[in-house]
C-alpha cells in the first residue's frame, strides 16, 4: 500500500486542531461569527456530539481522498488495478517508491488541493449564501491551511 494508514488517521484530525486555533476570538473567531451572523449563545444551543461526530467522519472521508492527490505512487497503484503484488509494480516501487515522498511535497499538493478544490466550492457556496468575501477567505483560508498540512502528514510518513 502506498500510503500509511495512520498518517490519515491522523490527519484527520487536523481539521479540529486547525480549527480550535483559526476559529478562536484571537485569530478569525470573532470576524467569522460577525460575518455568519453566529453569538455565543446560538453556538451553545449546537448538538456537540452531533457536530464533531460529523466533522471526524467527514474529515476521515476528506484524509482518506487525499492520498490519490498527495502520493504519485497512487496513480502507478491504479495503473496495476490496485495488485501491490504484481511483479512489475513491485520493481516499479523497489526503484521509485519514494519518489517526492516527503512532508514538504505533501503540503505542496495538500496546498493546491485547498486552493484549486477547497477554495472554489467554499466560494461557490458562499456567492449563493450571499456570504461576505471576509467570510470565503476566513473559510477556504481554513480549508487551504487544514489540507496543506493533512497533505504533508500523508504524504511524509511512511
């Protein structure tokens, strides 16, 4: 298998530990609220459990995708449908498996996928929302700083 199963496991808990700093009063919190219209008292009235379940969940989903971006071996894994004990792909790996496996390469993509995935949805939706530009920076900033990182994690641990 081209990526480590733990490295998204991990990652995808980068969402919540990116999240606890840039949502904070002290970075973005306070601006992102104004701008969505959010208090303090509406945000306590929210079904945690319900709120971080889903966020895990559809984080797991995100980490898991991300090694198809991230690793290039994936798309030599495709090629030999997926037979890790194919001969020629076990040679193919034994000479370049670790080809741009490294943290710095990970965050490139991981960088690009928030600003060429992340970025134009959280906009689309936001345009349609009728959503401020503060609001589509503060999101797709968070959405670009969490898969930046998530994409170094799985691309870097081998």
């Amino acid at each position: 298998m081209p990526f480590n199963f733990y490295a998204v496991l991990v990652s995808a808990l980068v969402t919540l530990v990116v999240g606890f700093v840039w949502y904070s009063p002290k970075v973005f919190g306070t601006i992102w609220m104004n701008e969505t219209g959010m208090s303090e008292e509406k945000a306590k009235q929210s079904n945690m459990l319900k709120v971080f379940g889903l966020t895990i969940l559809f984080s797991f989903m995100l980490a898991f995708i991300i090694p198809t971006i991230v690793i290039h071996q994936m798309g030599a894994l495709g090629l030999f449908n997926g037979k890790v004990t194919d001969s020629v792909y076990v040679e193919l790996m034994k000479t370049h498996g670790d080809v741009f496996r490294t943290f710095k390469h990970g965050a490139l993509h991981g960088f690009f996928a928030g600003l060429f995935i992340a970025f134009p949805i959280s906009a689309i939706n936001a345009l349609f929302e009728q959503k401020s530009w503060k609001y589509i920076l503060i999101t797709a900033g968070y959405w670009i700083v969490s898969m930046t990182i998530m994409g170094a994690i799985i691309c870097g641990w081998k």
